[in-house]
C-alpha cells in the first residue's frame, strides 16, 4: 500500500486537490454544460452519454478520445467535466502526449 504523501494532509480534512475538486459552482456548471451538450455532434454527444452513464453506474471504465487537431476533443471534454463536476462527480483526468 503507498504512504501518505505528507505535503497533501493538513488539518482540514481531505487534500486540497479534492476540495477543490468539490467547490466548483453547481448551477453554473450545470448551465454551462447543458448550453455545450446542445451544440456537440450526434458522435460527440454518444461519448459524453457512455462516460456519464459509466458514472453514474460507477463502472470502472477508460475511455481513450482521439481524433485530428481542431475536431472537438477539447471541447468535448470540458462539457463532459462541465457536466460531471455538475453532478457531484469528483473527477481527475489524464493526457498524454505522443511526440
């Protein structure tokens, strides 16, 4: 089991990553992804519903979107975390880069 890294701890509760995660505005970014979700594609708006509904079905699942520059992953993915965080849905992401 990994140790606790000392620098996250401190004496109000959770690592501060996680209470930052938690604190966004609920109903702005219910709006906000709400108003982005309108205006995905058919393709992109499949996506965001198979990431949601694994959350909601707390399936561990890894999804990889990939496609040319300028197709909408970028803003693919900030609706999907508009729409998460919305829910309540504490969410950590990864990108990685091919040179």
């Amino acid at each position: 089991m990994p140790l606790a890294v000392p620098e996250l701890i401190d004496e109000e509760g959770p690592p501060r990553e996680i209470r930052e995660e938690l604190s966004y505005d609920v109903a702005a970014l219910a709006e906000q992804g709400e108003r982005r979700y309108q205006l995905l594609n058919n393709l992109q708006q499949e996506v965001v519903d198979s990431v949601l509904r694994a959350i909601e079905n707390r399936q561990s699942r890894c999804f990889f979107i990939d496609g040319p520059g300028g197709t909408g992953k970028t803003y693919l993915y900030n609706t999907l975390l508009a729409i998460a965080r919305s829910r309540g849905t504490c969410f950590t992401s990864y990108l990685t880069l091919s040179v």
